[in-house]
C-alpha cells in the first residue's frame, strides 16, 4: 500500500506504519461493505466477496450503519491484548494471542467443509502484521469482480513493482468502479512492464502468477510461469528495431475493437500473455500464435513485415527455447517446389499448408518435392538427412516446423512467387505504418503499453 512505499522490507515496518496501513483498511472495507449496490464503491465490495465471502464485512447479513461495521472491523487489525496466552502466528511465528478461523481468511476450503479445525480449536493464531497482511492482500493484487492474481519472482523488485501499481489501480477501482477501467487489460502485460523496466538485473528469473478465486461456490487456482530467459528476450527484442516492429506488430494483431471503435480486446495484453505458460498446460505458445499470422492467406504482409515477424519467431525460439536451426536448405527445397512445379504456386503453397505441421505429412511432401525438382534437372539444397529432425517425432520437432513455414513464406515473397489471395492494400499498410509507431492505448494505463514504445 502506498502507506509503505518507503519500506523496502517487511523488517523497516514500524510499529506506526502497521497503524497506518490498519487505518486504511478499516475505512476502505466499511466503505464497501456499507456502499449502495449502484455505486461505484460497490465494486470494492466485489473484490472483498471474492476473497473473504463468510466475512463479516460481506456476509448478507452484515450491519448497514458504517459506525456499527466500522467497530467490528478495527477488531480484526487492532494490537494483541497484553497478558494473555501466545502461540507462534501459523504465518511467520512471531507469538500471536489472536486467533482466526477461515472466515476472515482469503482462499480457503469450499463451504462443502464447514470447518477445517479439528474439535475444540478455536482457529489459528495470527500475528497483527499477518492480520493486516491477509487484508491488504486485493490492493497488491491483481482483482477482478471474483478473482485475484499474484505475483512470485525470484527478484523482490519485480514483485514489489507489481504490487505498486495494482495499488493505483485498487485506488482507481475504489473510487471509479471497475468501468472506470480500460477494456483487455491483464496482470501478465503489468508483470512484463515490470521485468523490462527493471532490465538486465531481472535476467534469469522465473514469474509465476497465481490466479484464485473462493466465492463460497468451487475455489479454483490458475497457475502460469514465464522462463528464466524472458527477462533477455524482452531485453533482445527492446533492443533490437526488426523484433521490436515485430512485436508491434504482433500487438497490434491481436487488438480486437467493436464496431464503435471501442477497445475490447489490448494486444499489448495479450501478447504478454503468450509469454506465460500454464502449469496444467492449457496456454497459447507464442511460436503458434505468429504462425498462424505469418500463415493467414488472407493477410497480405509487406515484406519488410513479414521479415519483422519471422525474425521475432527465431528469437523467441533460441532465447526461450534454446534452438537455433538451420532451415534455410530445407525451406529452400519447398519454396523452389511451390516456385517451379507443376502448376500454380498457390495450388502448391496450399497443399503445403495443408501438411506444414504434420511431422508424417511433411516428410512426405519434402520427398515429393525432393524427387519432382531432381527429376526436373534442378539444384536440390536438401536431402533426407537435412529434414529428418523436422519429421521425427522428437522435441521441438514441431517448433522447428512452424520456423520452416516462416521460412518459406519469407522465400516465397523476396522472390516475388505470387501466392496471396488478394494484393495488400495500400491504405491498409499506410495504416499500419502508422500504429506500428503508436503506443497502443489500453484505455486504463498507457504504462500497460508493449515493448516497442520503450
């Protein structure tokens, strides 16, 4: 909370700055839970039901006079009464005399188990700073009307300017609800400014966000990692004009208005998002997601973009994936086949498309094309032994068949092979130009913006 901002450790935490922080705590949890159900104070509220839903601050049945709910929640973060019992705090095992039972706890069981106590305990003993730490849990966090999201890395600065500026935004959802907010944004586009505001001192950590929710229904947990090596790729790609335009184009990609012109979907957001993984392995790849744009018949790339993105698509590969294939032999043979081959070359472009991610499939078209331009007299760059790691079924195996189809569109257009459905539309690259060089407003934050406006 801003009330700490000065504190670079929990052990420069004063006795007064607990006062403080309680203080805030106690006026903003009254606020909502007494705030009419229109208001944007409400949506506070939502937050604090997402996390703590048998609390006595959300609870139907709560008190509606603020003085009455006011008193019952400085309880909760008032200091330990002297001379009484201690235990050390279930947290941090500072000796604690108060103890809490689930109900004013965030992220617990289902109300399927009425109590998680065994017969007789009255709960668990908590230390005041764990108190407030529990409830000061959604303004460091990253909330939705019924989830929040947290950050670890191995670098507590990371971790600490993440928090930062979910703070504003809690300030921002206390006072403007959650429509005062941009439309698309997401913790993963916070977490990515974070790694490259900090630069090369954060190379080599691993982020990990941890999603929850506990609404009294089924409490669920997300779990999504980046690798150690994002922190140089996104140094790599800042750095770097083509992989930088790359990106930006990538964003700009996956922006997604409705027909007002209204943001629904930040490209910025997403796009950071494609460089987390999820932990039961249900996310996008990035490497898929530029594959599918370098492959979109429809979308006529200007060369010089196509390039950008292609260029992107290897970088992400050797900084994230550890690879750095050759393909250009291998790609060479395709694009000569779709080139000289009997035929239209959109016809051959097709059929390829058709099998480029088919380990079995390409190894059959890789020896069709091998035997139709030896029979044709022409110059072959590459034989089995150079394609066999692309039809094998081994790791990255399939990563190295998207890098090939990059690789061969890129051939196709610096030749000249006319494979696209339509000609790009000048007006259209124009555009592009032009917001290629424009941050791309979230509509909450332009400090959510992508790498290429650094």
């Amino acid at each position: 909370m801003s009330v700490l901002a000065d504190r670079l450790t929990p052990y420069e935490v004063t006795q007064a700055d607990l006062d403080a922080v309680a203080a805030r705590l106690v006026d903003d949890v009254a606020t909502a839970a007494v705030a009419p159900k229109d208001s944007a104070a409400y949506d506070w509220w939502k937050v604090l039901f997402a996390l703590y839903p048998n609390s006595r601050a959300t609870h139907s049945k709560r008190p509606r006079e603020r003085g009455v709910i006011l008193t019952e929640i400085e309880a909760l973060f008032a200091p330990d009464a002297q001379g009484y019992a201690t235990w050390p705090c279930t947290f941090c095992g500072t000796p604690a005399a108060e103890v809490w039972t689930k109900s004013k706890l965030p992220m617990y069981d289902t109300n399927k188990a009425l109590n998680t106590l065994p017969p007789g305990v009255a709960g668990w003993p908590i230390c005041r700073g764990c108190r407030i730490a529990a409830w000061a849990l959604p303004y460091g966090a990253w909330v939705t009307a019924g989830s929040a999201t947290v950050l670890s890395c191995e670098h507590d600065a990371a971790e600490r300017e993440f928090a930062t500026r979910n703070v504003l935004r809690a300030k921002r959802i206390m006072q403007l609800g959650f429509g005062g907010l941009g439309a698309g944004a997401r913790p993963e586009a916070v977490v990515l400014r974070a790694l490259k505001s900090l630069g090369p001192d954060l190379r080599g950590a691993g982020s990990t966000l941890w999603s929850f929710k506990n609404d009294n229904q089924e409490p669920w947990l997300r779990v999504t990692r980046t690798r150690r090596a994002v922190p140089s790729f996104l140094a790599t790609v800042a750095g770097n004009a083509e992989p930088r335009r790359g990106w930006r184009l990538l964003e700009l990609a996956l922006t997604r208005r409705d027909k007002s012109g209204q943001l629904v979907t930040s490209g910025s957001a997403e796009a950071a998002r494609l460089l987390f993984e999820a932990e039961d392995g249900r996310s996008r790849s990035l490497l898929l997601q530029l594959h599918y744009l370098l492959d979109e018949s429809g979308k006529p790339w200007s060369q010089r973009n196509r390039a950008a993105l292609t260029r992107l698509a290897f970088i992400y590969a050797e900084e994230i994936l550890g690879m750095n294939p050759d393909l250009k032999p291998v790609a060479t043979v395709i694009a000569d086949w779709i080139e000289h081959g009997s035929g239209a070359p959109r016809g051959r472009l097709a059929e390829y498309r058709n099998v480029a991610l088919s380990d079995y499939k390409l190894g059959a078209l890789l020896m069709q094309a091998h035997f139709r331009l030896t029979l044709d007299g022409r110059d072959v760059k590459a034989g089995p032994e150079d394609w066999r790691p692309l039809i094998q079924q081994r790791p990255r195996a399939w990563e190295q068949r998207m890098l090939l189809s990059a690789t061969v569109l890129e051939l196709l257009q610096e030749r000249g092979v006319a494979v696209n459905e339509a000609p790009a539309d000048p007006e259209d690259e124009a555009r592009t130009e032009l917001l290629v060089d424009l941050p791309i407003l979230s509509g909450e934050d332009d400090e959510d913006n992508d790498l290429g406006a650094a």
